[in-house]
C-alpha cells in the first residue's frame, strides 16, 4: 500500500525532464548512416515512477499507475535479466508507447533500438506485444 502526505511527482518529473535535456535520445540518424538492428527486451512493463519512487512491481505497479492516471508518465520495462530499460517513442510515433499505459505489471515483449546514456539503458520503441500471465 502506498502511503505518502505529499507527492513526489514533480521531483521525479523534474529530474527525468533534466536527464533527457543534457542527455538527449539521438535524433534522425546522419546521411549515409544505417539504422542499428532492432532487439527484443522481455521483461515487466512499468510504470517508472511507480518502479522508481514507490519501489512496487507486478500488481502493485498495476494500483499505482491507476491512482496517478496520468498520459505521459515515463515507461520501462525490466528485463528478465533484471536490467531496466527506460522506453521512449520512434521518431514521435507514440502509438506502440502509449498502448503500454494500461498494461502496467504486465509481462511483455519490446522490440526496438537500444542506446545508453551514462549508464541509462534507453529502448527507442517499435513495437510491443504482451506475453500473457503475470510476471
């Protein structure tokens, strides 16, 4: 159960916003360049601030995201190998992202590219699917 007297959203939002600012998801890829191959995450869909702030997976991630039932939150997902992955939109096509909102402490397959940023391990994503049963 989550109990908190004050909400650390803006926090948590404030520092993602500062994160993304100085280290920004790279843009279209340079001419000439050839696109990285695409990967498959499998893990637990997430929703971060619930991951990160309230510590809760699985059902728990589930209660927390609906309480907030808010577009826009950041996504992850963490891997069966226990990495997390911070989930973003392919060159602002959000559809693939934004059908995740409701699938919170869900097993799933993510297909896309990955980059990193100090450490950060970033899918740029193409497509999900879900697996079925509870992580």
């Amino acid at each position: 159960m989550i109990r908190s007297n004050h909400s650390p959203r803006p926090v948590v939002l404030a520092v993602l916003g500062i994160l993304l600012y100085l280290f920004p998801v790279p843009g279209p890829l340079a001419h000439g360049a050839h696109e990285p191959a695409a990967v498959e995450i499998v893990g637990e869909i997430l929703d971060l601030e619930c991951y990160v702030v309230h510590d809760v997976t699985g059902s728990d991630n589930t209660l927390c995201a609906d309480n907030h039932n808010d577009d826009g939150r950041p996504m992850a997902v963490l891997a069966d190998d226990g990495r997390l992955w911070i989930l973003h939109a392919w060159h602002g096509n959000s559809f693939p992202l934004e059908q995740t909102r409701s699938w919170n402490g869900r097993r799933g397959t993510i297909t896309g590219v990955q980059s990193e940023r100090d450490h950060l391990l970033l899918l740029d994503v193409r497509a999900i699917r879900l697996n079925g049963g509870s992580p």
